[in-house]
C-alpha cells in the first residue's frame, strides 16, 4: 500500500493549482539526472527514453503526484549501480509531459518543490522507486538568522548590478521573501558553482550554515564580478584615449597643412612620429632594399603613421614593412668556390654516383670561372633512400652556401608557394619567400624535395606556381603575393628531387635538367655499408668504445636476406638492430663482440625475410625466363603458358597491367600469323584455349619488355619444345617480329647476375647502352643481341620436341613419387629421376608470402 504525506506547498505553483491537492509518496519514483541539481522552485526539462516510465509521469501528473530527481556523481557511468547516485534530491512537480514521434522518448517539463533524502531504494526495474525522508523547512530563526538573510539579499543585489544575470522579477521577489528556505534556494539556483558544491549546497540542513555557506561563494564571485568591471572599464577608457589620440593627429595634421610645413623638417616633426615608426625607418634605410622597393616601404611607413595603434590595420602593415625589412636584398653566403675541395666533399660523402658528382663538377667550375654564375635547376630523380636529400647537403657543403629545404609533397595550395595576398587575415608569404629570410642570404641550396608528389585542387595548382620560380630566364622577378614586390631568385641553387617523373607536368620538367640516380648495386652498398652505415650506427647506440666489425660476408648476408630496395634505409635500420642487440648482451650479459661473421646474422636479426629468384631447376615446355625493372633494381619473372581444349580463347592471369596484356595479344597475333613458319597446325589454335600466367599474381606487372619472353613461352608450347634454363630476355616486340629496345638494362642485368643467369638477350638496338655500365658487372654473363624474334627463338629454344604423352607420364610419376613420400614420411627411397647440370639454385630476392 502507498502512503502519502502532503509537503509545504509555496507561491511558484501555477495559478489555479491548489497545493493541496499535491501529494508527496513515501514510495517515490526516482530520475537520474547527469551534470546538474534541481533546487525548489527551478523548473528544469527533462529528457527520458523509457516507455514504462514515460507512463509513470503522465499517471504522476494526471493524479497531481511529485516525483524525485536526483544528480549522478558520475555523469560517465550507469545508474545502477546505484552508488552511483547522492542520497539527497528534490522532489518536483510534473506540469508536462510532451512525447516524442516515436512514442519511445520524451521530453517533461518539472518545478521543484522540496528536498529529501533517500532511505532505501525499492525498486530498480523498470524504473527506479526509493522511499525516502522529506527534510523539514527551517523555521523563521532568530535575530542572527534574520540579519544574514538580509547580508545574502545585499549580494544578490549587488552582483546583479555588476552584471550577474538575474531577472529583474526574480530580484522584486526575493525583496519580499522572508523564508530562508526559499531565498537559499533561489540564489543556489544562479550561483556559477560546479556540481559537487550545489549538490553539497543541497544536502546542508541546517538553515545557518547553508546560509554562511552560499555568502562564502557569493564573495567569491562579487570578487570576480568587480574585477572583470574594472577590466572592462580600463579597456574602455583606452579605446577612448586612442580615439581622442587619433583626433588630435588629424587636427594636427591640418594645421601643418594650413602653415605649409613639409611631412619632415616642419615645426610639429615627432609629434606625429610613434617610437616604432622611426625604428622602422633605421630599419629600412639599413635593408639596402632596390630603389623601387624602398620607396613602397616608405609609403607604407608613411601610412602607418596615420594609422591608430589599435586598429587591426596597424598591425598588418607593420608586419608588411617588417617582412620587406628582413628580406636578403643584398645578403650573400661569403663562400669562395674551389672544385678540388669539392671533389674531395662529395667523395667523402657519398661512395660511387660518379656521373652525379661529375655534373656537379662542372657547375662548380663554371662558377670558379665566372663569378656571375647564373641560377641552375637540377632534378634527382630515383628511388627513395639513394640519397637525394643528402647529396644537395654535400652539394651546399662543398659551395660553402647555407642549405634551405623545404618538402612539397601533398601540397595542394597555390597560395603555399606564392603567399597569400594581405587583405586575408593572418597572410604570409609562401615558402620561397619564407625560407629565403630563414637562410638571410640571396643565394643558398634551395632543395625542393618530392616535387613528383605536388596535387591540386579548387585553391589552385602550386606546380604552375612553380613554373615562375624554376626558370632561370624569369626568377630574377620572382613576385610573392604577400610581399607583391618583385625578388631577385637567380642566383640561388635549386635542386628538386623526384621518386618518379611521370607525375611532374612536361612544362615544369623543361626547366630542369634531369639526373637519374639508380638503385645501389650489392658491392656499392657493402662499401657504404662499411665506410658510412656501421661507423654511424656504432656511434648512435654508443659503441663507439666497444667497436666491432663485421664481415664483408656477414653484411652481404644482411643485404641480400633482409633487405630489399634500391635504396640505403632499411639497410641502415638492419644494421642498427644489430648494434642494439649487441649493446643488450653488453650490458645484461657483460658479453663483449668483437666480430660479426655471417653465420651469426640469422642469431640477431631473426629468420631471413627475403628469397631471390633463381633459376629453373630445369628446361621445360611453355615456361621462359624474362627480366623485369623494379624501383628496387630489377627481378627475374617467368612467363608459364599452357593449352587446353577450348574456343580461340586467351586468359591472361598475374595481375597484369593493360601494356602487358597488349604484349601478350600482340605475341600471339605474330605466333598465329606465322604458324607455317615454326610449323604449327592452324587447327590447334581453332580448338584450344591459351592460357599465359605470370607467378605471383599479388604483385602488378606491367609494361611492354616482356613481349619475347611471351612469344618464347607460346611458341615453345605449341611447338613442344623446351626453353633453356640459364637463358633470360628482355625486349619488346611487334607484329612483324622485330624487337625494340627497352629501358633500366642495369638493374636487368644485376638480376640475372644475381639469378644466376649464363646468358642475356638484348635488344640490338640496346647495343650503345653497355658503355654506361661496369664491366664488372658484365664478368660471368654472356650477352646476346637480337633485332628479331628468330634470332631469339635460336638462341632460347632447344631444337627437338618433347610429346605430350612424355611430359604428361614425367608429371604422373612426380605425383606418385610424392603421395608415396607423405603416406611414408619415416622411409628414405632412392628414386631415379632426371636432374639438370647444375645444382638447384636456392631462391632469393623477394618478400616472403
């Protein structure tokens, strides 16, 4: 059975309402609120979405009953558990309940009424129930009561009229108010206080210390109020000074006008002068800016005096003026140009890149020579960790310049290379401009790195910005649109680096002259390895007392089984892991290294994470070996074709890119308009289907180079005669059979050395391109030169056809073979089966699976 007990009612309640008729339950329905505390006579809204208490609060409101709401201590966590909630609430009135279109949320509109503490909690679903305490309202009081009431009264006063946001019927009420009770409640409810100190506020039953307690934060925040007044007053007063400041100026100004007193030398000279504006002008007689630059300084230093201090104008142009103030007008790096230092800089830093230095030789000399060596734009371009950036430090080393980077990549903003105009707020020059004051000199090694990866979009295209800046016949005007003041860029020293230069627009490649850097070969990389990677690793993870070295086959080993790139980086990250294992043991074991042989590698850096791919272990039908470039220096692929029943169909298979399947298209096409030639049946293309496979088909293939490695596989299948192991190819080729030539013939040939290919066809046309490469990179390979497709067919293919049903027995027997050795594990046979010349050649080179 519910009890009820009718509470104090008071004034808030709507008109017509009898307070009587509302009924406190002991048996109470309970609302978690999160972040806030209701006190009487606040009417707040509440949100709920459960559907049994949306029902509960129409009934409570329809019957004229209160409810209880009651603050979280922790707003992040649940209710239950029930910890969680404090033990003293308000109970209010619902006077709405307004719900949603789902019918599942609700939105209900409660005043508060009086306070509680909860005793015990009766019901947890579907809706929390709690029976509780009413706390009694305080009594009148005494005289001392009665006085700190009026105390509270006088600040609520006050701090409205400092600004505090209370309504003005509010403060007529409070005036008449002489229940404790009610006044503390009123002020709780505008007290700018967290929620843990209304709670407590809330919780307090004693009338006179609630009371002392409220005045203690209404002190508090008078203090607040009256200094942010002050504030406010002093901020006012300034602006009035300056207005007044800024009148008198331009009363100066027209008595000068009347006397007919120049701007300088007349009889109000400094009145008009701020202490900055003649600082600025030393400034600008001492920048030794160009005539026409100078006098735009004045003028905007003349413009700047009429300016109010405290307008946001004056601090715009006052930085304008700074920035032409900084500027290296006529700053030069004091270097003095010797080529035989420099030789000496660059071998010391990089190990072979002999073409490279030689180019940059030559510049220096030209510079030696003509003391107004003009600007020059040069463009690395190669694969990531070869050595770009480090090589345009060597570069500004050797000229004795100071060496300015900046990274364009992901660029997207015209205004990052050509600054933003001045009417934008917060505008700066670009990048040029803003480097060039960093260095403060007109001629240092500006380095734009990742030019390839420059993008664009609706804020304009930085790549055209760029055009202006890298022409040596333009750049000597180069003009920012922040500074808007043309800037002489001839003579720094550009140099821009590239991954690829597919991406660069062809109008900026023709202002710079390309220089490719190849991928290190395996002997330059043991030389780095050896004469930079180790010594600076050894530094780095503080060996250098405790030094040990490592065997030239011991880093072979590290760069051919744990690293794969044309680069140095993850070779010099190899090495590193090493030293800091070895640097473990020292430390924890007190165990001393002082070699490293290969043997020792796989113990510090784990299983070996790369294959290369060798050869075939035999001369098979359909299967022919071809070459491939690689931004980590190039691989060996096979090209696998085969025939079956079928339609005329050709699937190609591999992750093939479109050149490639054209290659593959165009192959068949010569194989099938030249059947008569290599005597094969016009019926069996009638009644087959071809299929040409290119292993692992994760990785993308493309390109034409491989057309006469596939016309080698198809013409071999439908010949049934076997391609020869130790050959490899590269070429591209047409419908007439002749053979074009083809790119990166270096990192080719590195990777049939390193497969250990016997011989090489070429295209004939390739011929000229030997004179760039090593000989000792040629010794133990043969090269063969092809203009067409039958010398090659000559030389790859082994004259003699091998049937089907042969091929077909061999592969049966292998099968049986290895079903017998997985149902036999424990016995060892001895079987006689066709082995090649030469040993299997273990796999290496490429990314484990």
């Amino acid at each position: 059975m519910i009890r009820f007990i009718y509470c104090p009612m008071n004034d808030i309640f709507p008109q017509g309402v009898d307070p009587k008729n509302y009924k406190l339950p002991l048996d109470l329905i309970l609302i978690p609120l999160k972040d806030l505390v209701v006190f009487p006579s606040m009417v707040v809204t509440v949100y709920v979405r459960n559907e049994q208490l949306i029902q509960a609060l129409s009934d409570a409101s329809a019957k004229q009953e209160l409810i209880g709401v009651v603050a979280q201590k922790d707003s992040r966590k649940p209710v239950p558990p029930l910890d969680n909630l404090f033990d003293v609430g308000t109970s209010v009135a619902v006077l709405q309940v307004i719900k949603g279109g789902n019918g599942r949320d609700a939105m209900a509109l409660v005043e508060g009424i009086s306070r509680f503490r909860i005793k015990e909690i009766t019901q947890q679903s579907p809706f929390l129930k709690a029976s509780i305490d009413p706390i009694k309202a305080a009594e009148k009081g005494d005289l001392v009561l009665q006085a700190t009431l009026q105390e509270l009264k006088e600040h609520i006063r006050k701090s409205a009229s400092w600004g505090k946001p209370i309504p003005l019927e509010v403060l007529s009420q409070l005036e008449a108010m002489e229940d404790l009770d009610e006044v503390a409640d009123i002020t709780c409810s505008f007290l700018s206080i967290d929620m843990k100190k209304k709670q407590e506020l809330l919780s307090i039953v004693d009338p006179g210390e609630r009371i002392k307690k409220i005045l203690e934060y209404m002190r508090k925040e008078l203090e607040l109020l009256k200094l942010r007044k002050k504030i406010h007053t002093d901020i006012s007063q300034e602006l009035n000074k300056h207005e007044r400041d800024y009148l008198l100026r331009q009363e100066i100004k027209a008595i000068k006008k009347e006397l007919g007193d120049g701007e300088e030398g007349g009889l109000f000279e400094g009145l008009t002068d701020h202490e900055d504006t003649k600082e600025l002008k030393a400034r600008i007689k001492a920048a030794e800016m160009p005539k026409d630059v100078e006098k735009i300084a004045n003028q905007e230093l003349e413009r700047l005096k009429k300016i109010p201090t405290i307008s946001p104008e004056y601090t715009v142009s006052r930085t304008y003026i700074e920035w032409l103030c900084d500027m290296p007008w006529n700053k030069s790096c004091p270097s003095k140009v010797d080529v035989k230092k420099a030789r000496k800089i660059l071998d010391e830093d990089h190990y072979g890149l002999e073409k490279i230095k030689e180019r940059i030789l030559e510049f220096l000399a030209v510079c030696q020579l003509n003391s107004k060596c003009g600007a020059t734009i040069l463009c690395f371009v190669g694969p990531p960790g070869v050595g770009k950036t480090s090589l345009g430090q060597s570069i500004a080393r050797a000229l004795g310049r100071k060496f300015v980077h900046t990274s364009l990549g992901g660029v997207r903003d015209e205004a990052d290379i050509r600054g933003h105009r001045r009417t934008y707020v917060g505008a700066l020059p670009g990048r040029i401009i803003q480097s060039l004051k960093r260095a403060n000199c007109n001629d240092p090694v500006f380095m734009l790195d990742e030019i390839d990866k420059l993008s664009k979009d609706i804020q304009g295209d930085p790549a055209s910005a760029l055009l202006e800046t890298l022409d040596p016949e333009q750049n000597f005007a180069f003009t920012d649109h922040y500074l808007d003041v043309p800037f002489d860029l001839s003579k720094v020293f550009f140099i821009t680096t590239a991954n690829v230069l597919d991406t660069i627009p062809p109008a900026l490649l023709d202002r710079m002259e390309v220089i490719e850097l190849p991928g290190y070969t395996e002997e330059e990389k043991l030389q780095i390895a050896k004469k930079y990677l180790l010594p600076r690793q050894l530094a780095f993870n503080g060996l250098e007392k405790h030094k040990f070295k490592m065997s030239d086959a011991a880093l072979l080993q590290i760069i051919r089984y744990y690293t794969y790139e044309a680069g140095l980086r993850e070779l010099e990250r190899q090495i590193g892991a090493l030293c800091r294992k070895i640097a473990k043991d020292l430390i924890e074991k007190n165990k001393r290294i002082t070699i490293i042989e290969a043997k020792n590698v796989q113990k510090y850096l784990g299983v070996e994470q790369n294959y290369f791919e060798g050869a075939q272990e035999e001369d098979m039908v359909g299967v022919a070996t071809g070459l491939a470039w690689t931004p980590y220096g190039g691989d060996i692929i096979f090209i696998e074709a085969t025939r079956m029943k079928g339609s005329k169909n050709l699937i190609l298979t591999g992750s093939l890119g479109d050149v490639m399947q054209e290659s593959a298209r165009a192959a068949l096409s010569y194989v099938r308009s030249n059947a008569a030639k290599f005597k094969i049946s016009d019926s069996l293309f009638e009644r087959s289907d071809i299929h040409i496979h290119v292993p692992e088909g994760a990785t993308p293939k493309d390109g034409p180079s491989a057309g006469i490695t596939i016309c080698t596989a198809l013409i071999s299948l439908l010949t049934r005669q076997k391609v020869r192991r130790d050959v490899a190819m590269t070429g591209e080729v047409t419908l007439t059979g002749r053979i074009l030539p083809i790119g990166g013939l270096k990192e080719k040939i590195l990777a049939a050395k390193r497969a250990r290919i016997k011989t090489i066809i070429i295209p004939e046309k390739n011929r000229k391109d030997l004179a760039e490469i090593p000989k000792r990179l040629r010794k133990g390979i043969t090269l063969e030169f092809a203009a067409t497709l039958d010398e090659v067919i000559k030389i790859a293919i082994i004259p003699g056809k091998v049937s089907e049903k042969a091929t077909l027995k061999k592969q049966q027997k292998e099968k049986e073979i290895h079903e017998m050795m997985k149902k036999k594990k424990s016995i060892v046979t001895v079987v006689p089966i066709p082995i090649s010349e030469k040993k299997p050649i273990p796999h290496e080179g490429k990314k484990r699976k």
